[in-house]
C-alpha cells in the first residue's frame, strides 16, 4: 500500500482535511438546500395528492348530478306528458260539454220551430173551417134557393161547421 501512496502522491493529512470539507459542506448542503427542498417536495406531495382526491370526489360527484340531472329530465318529462294528457282530456271533456250543449240548443231550436208549425197549423185550419164554413152557407143558400127559410139555412150551416171542427185536418 506504501507503493500505491507513492505512486499515487496520496497524503493523509490532506485526505483526511478533504473529508472533514467534505462532511462540512454536506451538513451545508443538508441544512440549507436538501432538508427545506426535501420539505418543499413533501408538501407538493400532499397538495397532489390532495388534489387527486378531491378530483375523484369531483368526478363521483359530477357522475352522481348527471345521474340526478337524468332522472329529473325524466321526471320533468312524465309530468309534462302528464299535463298534456290532463289538457287533452279536458280538452274533450270541454267539446263534449259543448256538443252536448249544441245538442241541446238544436233540440231546443228543433221543438220551438215545431211548437211554431203546429200553432200555425192550427190558425190555418181554423181559417179554412171559417172559409169552409161560409162556403158552405153560399153553397147551401144557392141550391136551396128561397125554398129554405133563413132559421133552417142557418141550423144547416151551424151543423156542417160543427161536423167540419169535428173532423180534424192530417198533414
């Protein structure tokens, strides 16, 4: 080893001098660089981590208020199928209460005419009795000439008038 010393221009003082610098400027380094770096590299560990977490969370939330969106897309579109039915069938219930009411207006306007006929019917007739009637008389005053005498004319006359209201006018 003596040989490799010499060859080598190796001094123990020297060396031994060059290991305590080294140890020094290692406890520098260690104390103002590695140990706060090391600190600074701990703490963006956890801010990482912390946001990977929370971003998880995130994730499990957004999944869960797509989820909840969907249903009340759902929700909000059986309710709304529902107030269209609910329309629709006041919708018919509303024209059946008005056809039903036209219905009832038409019979309505239907009997009124009706009532109107059978009244003008009635005048008509009684007009034609009264017509008929001094036809009759004229007629009766002809053929009988001023054989009949006026009380017998008019008991004949006042007969088939009676004889005309007792038989009534079909249509």
């Amino acid at each position: 080893m003596d040989d490799l010393i010499k060859t080598f221009h190796i001094d123990w003082r020297l060396l031994l001098a060059q290991g305590i610098n080294f140890l020094i400027v290692l406890s520098v380094l260690w104390y103002f660089a590695l140990r706060p770096l090391m600190k600074i590299m701990a703490e963006r560990e956890t801010k990482i981590s912390n946001g990977v977490k929370d971003a998880e969370l995130m994730e499990g939330k957004i999944k869960q208020i797509d989820k909840d969106r969907e249903i009340e897309i759902k929700k909000g579109r059986k309710e709304a199928q529902e107030i269209v039915a609910n329309a629709e069938k006041q919708s018919e219930k509303i024209r059946e209460e008005k056809l039903g009411k036209t219905q009832k207006e038409a019979d309505r306007v239907v009997e009124i005419a009706k009532q109107q006929i059978r009244t003008e019917r009635e005048f008509m007739v009684r007009d034609v009795k009264a017509e008929l009637g001094g036809l009759v008389s004229l007629a009766l005053g002809k053929i009988a000439g001023s054989s009949i005498d006026e009380k017998a004319q008019k008991k004949m006359v006042e007969e088939a008038i009676e004889e005309l209201r007792k038989t009534s006018i079909k249509s």
